[in-house]
C-alpha cells in the first residue's frame, strides 16, 4: 500500500523532531579468524575515475607517485587489484525511510547486478544500534531477499549514525581482504557530538570504503501538491524551518563521512538517480589499484596520505604534467592517512 504524498511529508517532519531514546537488542556478527598483519607495510588502496565517472584501467607503478606527510615514498608493492571485493550494505531503518523503502531499496538490486559472482555482500540495518541482518556471502539472490524482508521500526527512536557506523567498521576490521561500506542513510544523526568526531578522526586511517547514499533528496521531494501563492502566504512553520535545516546538517555529515577517508557522498532524488548510483558505486567498489609502501617513521603519530597520477594510457585523457587542467578531467580516491608503527613493544 502506498503513501500519497501528502502523507509522506506529514508524517516525516514529526519522525524527524521527535527522537526520543529507545533501545535495540544487538545481535553478534560472525566474523573470519584474526589475521596477522606486518606493521612494515601500508596498503593504500586507490580508485582512479574519469570526467564520466568510468574506472581508468591499464595504469601502472610509474603512473603513481605516493607522498607521506609531503614526502614522497617508494611504491614497494603494486597491483591493479581484481580480487573479489566484499561490501556492507548498512541501512537506516528508522520511520522515515519507511515511507520509501519500495523505492531506493529496489534500486540496490542495480549495486547487486553490477557486482561479479565472487563479489561478497553483507546486510545490517540501524537505528539506535546495528544489527547484522545477514553476513557477507556471494549468493546474490539471498542478499536480495534480505533486501525484501528488511524490517523498519514506525515507532520514535534514535537514529545513532555515527555510534553505529563506527560499530561496523569493527566488524569489518575482522574481515580481511578489499572491503567497502554502502551507508544508506537519511544523514539525521542522534549520536552524542563526542562520537561523530571521534569517527570522523578514525575514518581518516580506515582502510574500509565509505560511499554514503543520501536518502533525504527522496524525502525532501515527496511534497504536497503546489499551491496558488497569494500575498497572504507565509513563511515556513517553525517545524518546515527545522527540517530544512536538519537536512542541511544531515547532508553535511554524510559528506565530512565519505571525504575523511576517500569515499563519495551521493545525493539522488529519483529512481533513475539512484539506479545510476548504484550501478556506480558496483563499479567502483570491483575495481582498484593497491600500493604498498613502508613507514619511514615508526613514531605512533597519525600521517597523511596523497596518491597523485601523472600520466594515462588513454590518449584522450589529457596528461597531469604537461596540462595545468588536467586535474579536473580525473578522479582519485584513497584513504587519507594511516596510523604509523610504534618502535614501543607491549
């Protein structure tokens, strides 16, 4: 049964004023033995796009130059990376997507037929907390049908975002291998301000994807019918104003979410938008370039990271270093920082 959406509109602006605390039970997520990895290597891995958002195949070592703190550092290890990749999708699962679920979780399936059959996927949902719906298998068909039976609460409650993207980035830290998170969500974030900075810090050395969908376009356009304006129209009601601004917060947080560790924020408003993004994002999470290189400083401290490319096999793209306005022709996408070794043993 559908919504007018007049009813849509009504119903949202109260979902979004009245958040008031309420509990969910978490469930545990399965997770692949520990993994031991060498502290003498960084892995920074690297997606490369055109003016069209298309991947830019057939670059090589030389292609990239890797800089730490500003200083540039030898490229030890390198490869165009097609391994299998594994993404979670995370949901919101509050009483305002509700209202849209038929739409935007319809067109996931387009994420899932852009995907290759080793590619794995995992589904969780969230509104004060996660809670892992399914785990990450290359089964396609039951990822789907997780989608179908996703339930959502109608009742008030939190929309703890950053709380409880940070919890799923602990799952995933079990989780060896090329891994990104599809974060659908509205943005409206009920987690203490404490946490939202504490994971925007952690996102900057994360080595987990984020490509965050924002939901609030396909809210903010289901509006009631135009009306005749007349000179006797007034302004937003106190509740239309706070939501505007709640949306302008929300969409500011989804994107600080996606730029602190290389990731993109999307924003569609239609069908067809979302359909595009997807089939984007199945793109851009399959392929990736991964350098390695060493720590030339074992001092515990938080570095940065810059990958830059200087040529492309493809003649028609214009090349970095012999035209100023190349830059703008390309895309490269890649976690920002990483926390370096300490020489301290435990």
């Amino acid at each position: 049964m559908f919504l007018s959406s007049r009813c849509r509109t009504a119903l949202f602006i109260p979902c979004t004023l009245l958040l008031a605390p309420r509990a969910l039970p978490q469930q545990p997520v399965q997770s692949p033995p520990n993994i031991r990895i060498s502290v003498d290597r960084v892995n920074v891995g690297v997606v490369v796009t055109d003016s069209h958002g298309l991947f830019v195949a057939g670059l090589h070592r030389e292609d990239f130059h890797l800089f730490d703190n500003g200083t540039e550092q030898p490229i030890t290890d390198f490869l165009s990376v097609d391994e299998p990749s594994q993404v979670l999708l995370l949901i919101e699962a509050g009483p305002a997507v509700y209202l849209l679920q038929g739409g935007h979780l319809q067109a996931v399936h387009a994420l899932l037929d852009g995907l290759s059959p080793s590619d794995r996927v995992a589904i969780a949902r969230y509104n004060a907390s996660p809670e892992p719906i399914l785990d990450f298998t290359p089964d396609k068909s039951s990822a789907a049908a997780a989608l179908d039976q996703l339930r959502f609460n109608l009742g008030f409650g939190q929309l703890n975002l950053a709380s409880s993207l940070a919890t799923a980035l602990d799952w995933l830290a079990r989780v060896p291998g090329k891994k990104s998170l599809a974060l659908l969500s509205t943005g409206i974030d009920t987690s203490p301000p404490a946490a939202a900075q504490s994971l925007l810090a952690r996102l900057k050395s994360t080595d987990v994807r984020i490509l965050a969908v924002s939901l609030g376009g396909e809210l903010r356009s289901a509006k009631p019918p135009e009306k005749k304006h007349s000179k006797n129209d007034q302004p937003p009601s106190e509740k239309a104003q706070a939501a505007i601004e709640g949306f302008a917060r929300a969409d500011a947080e989804l994107r600080a979410i996606a730029e602190a560790n290389g990731g993109r924020a999307y924003f569609p408003s239609t069908m067809k938008d979302f359909a595009e993004v997807f089939t984007e994002i199945a793109q851009l999470v399959r392929h990736e370039y991964n350098l390695g290189f060493a720590p030339p400083a074992h001092d515990g401290k938080l570095h940065s990271i810059e990958v830059r490319v200087t040529t492309f096999p493809d003649a028609k793209l214009p090349n970095p270093a012999s035209d100023p306005q190349a830059a703008a022709s390309y895309r490269v996408d890649h976690r920002q920082a990483y926390l370096a070794p300490s020489t301290e043993r435990p």
